[in-house]
C-alpha cells in the first residue's frame, strides 16, 4: 500500500486559513496515519511553489494534483480528494 502524499503550502507568518489547514491536517494524520504522508511548504519561496504555480496561500497539493487554493478546504473535501489520489 502506498501511502497519499499531501503538500500544505502555508504562508508565514501564518494567516487564518493556514492555521485552519494545519487544524485539518492533524486531523487527517490521525484518521489516516501511515495512509497519507503530509509536508508543509512556508513561503513563497520554496521551489515546490513555483513548481506548482501556486500563488495564493493555504493550498494544498493532493497526490500529484493541485486541489486547493487560497481556501482551507472542509474535511469532507479533503477526503474526497485524498479517495481520488488512491486512499483506501
């Protein structure tokens, strides 16, 4: 099984919807555990924004699609983009 890999992309300091995304992905780590696998990028900066073309924060990048931008998502649409991605 391999695990669905979650990019947060958070601007610091942190702004009410990054703080609302790290909420949500403490939740999904304890749900999920060792299903998803969750990086945080803190920027911009980081290259990863600019390999996504990401240019609104929080975002986030599920499995190798960019699924959310400029908003936290709710948990349910979360989910439902981590089934998509191939969680289990």
């Amino acid at each position: 099984m391999s695990k669905v890999r979650i990019e947060a992309f958070v601007s610091i300091p942190p702004c009410s919807g990054g703080v609302a995304v790290k909420r949500l992905l403490n939740e999904i780590k304890a749900e999920f555990g060792d299903k998803v696998e969750i990086v945080f990028h803190t920027g911009p900066g980081d290259k990863e924004w600019d390999e996504y073309a990401i240019s609104n924060a929080p975002a986030m990048v599920v499995g190798e699609l960019v699924k959310f931008v400029g908003l936290a998502p709710s948990k349910e649409s979360l989910v439902g983009a981590l089934r998509e991605a191939g969680l289990e």
